[in-house]
C-alpha cells in the first residue's frame, strides 16, 4: 500500500514523504546567496551530510573553467586534510 501511495505522488513530493518516513536528513540543496555565496555555502556544509558534500563538490569542481580547476587543486593541496 505504501508504495502505491508514493507512486501517486509526483516525484518530489514522493521523495519528500519516504525521506520523512524513513527518517532521511541532508541539507539538500543549496538555497540561493543571502550574504555571500560563501556563507550560504558554509552554512548548507554545516548542516550536509558526507554524501551531499561529495555530490556538490565533484559537481562544482566539474562546471569550473580549467583554470579555476587548477587554482583549486592548488588551494587543496597545499592544506593537509582533516
């Protein structure tokens, strides 16, 4: 009966219902810039879960010109990780 019901529901709202009933958390996705794309940015990673983080960052470092790849591989490099 459970999954007849999900299915009557549009995805989103069927994603909505079993994350809640299966007591799924994340941040899930980033709401738009109210300070500084920074912040928000800080803000969201505070509340995602490892996996969310993951998902953004690979996605993010993808849609970067070359160069901005380049300087972030930098950036992270030169720091150990936690």
């Amino acid at each position: 009966m459970a999954y007849v019901t999900l299915k009557a529901l549009s995805p989103e709202d069927g994603r909505v219902v079993a994350s809640a009933a299966l007591g799924w958390s994340g941040a899930g996705q980033p709401i738009a810039p109210l300070v500084s794309s920074m912040d928000e940015a800080a803000f969201w990673a505070d509340l995602a879960e490892p996996d969310e983080h993951e998902a953004y960052c690979f996605a993010s470092f993808a849609a970067m010109p070359p160069q901005r790849q380049a300087a972030f591989l930098d950036f992270v490099q030169g720091r150990r990780a936690a």
